[in-house]
C-alpha cells in the first residue's frame, strides 16, 4: 500500500512538472505574441478577459474545495448529545440514601455540618 502511494505521488509530481513546463511555454508564446502585436497594432490585449474568466473559475474551485473541507470537518465531529440528563442519583457513593437537596455539606441540615448558622448581627 505504502509503494502504491508513494508511486501515486511520483506521477503527481510528474505531472505537476509537466503542467508548469506547459504554463511557461505558453507564457513565452503569449508574451512574443503581446510584444509582436504591440509593435504593429495599439489594440488591447486579448488576453485580458480570458485571464480574468480563468481567475473566476479557480476561485469558484476554491471555494468548492474549502466547502467540501467544512463539510468534512463538520462530518467528522461527534454529534452532540442531546439526550435529557441523567436524573439524580437518589444513594450516595457507598449506598446510603443520597442526601436530601438543599440540605448542607455531606447533606447535615440546616448548616455546615449540622450546625445552625449564627443569627444575621444586628
């Protein structure tokens, strides 16, 4: 499997060289031709919106790709739980009745460990 991929990536990296080869002939091409029609004619570059069409088409792809990532990364999070919470336990840890709620620390009434609070100063 790993040779595969690896021969995988040799052939993209091939054909990468070979698709930057092509972009700089053709930029070659495109620039003798620009300088040849400037020397003789004043017209504008044909080029021009041909170039821009292209740049809209990439950023069309870009933005498709970068979707398809976000979509993926949103595929591969776990989904949240949406189920109703666990009702409260009614033993304690070590299976004595679970203190009742609003009662204080280790469930002693009506203070801190069965001690009434002290009355407010006056």
């Amino acid at each position: 499997l790993e040779e595969s991929i690896r021969g995988n990536i040799r052939a993209l990296a091939a054909a990468q060289d070979r698709v930057r080869d092509t972009r700089r002939s053709a930029e070659a091409v495109r620039g003798e031709f620009l300088a040849r029609r400037h020397r003789t004619d004043d017209a504008p570059d044909p080029f021009r919106q041909a170039d821009r069409a292209e740049e809209v088409r990439e950023a069309k792809m870009v933005a498709r790709v970068r979707e398809a990532e976000r979509a993926a990364a949103a595929a591969a999070r776990p989904a949240p739980n949406l189920a109703a919470p666990a009702p409260a336990p009614t033993t304690s840890l070590f299976g004595a009745p679970a203190p009742a709620a609003g009662g204080g620390i280790f469930g002693a009434k009506p203070g801190l460990f069965g001690v009434a609070s002290a009355p407010p100063a006056p």
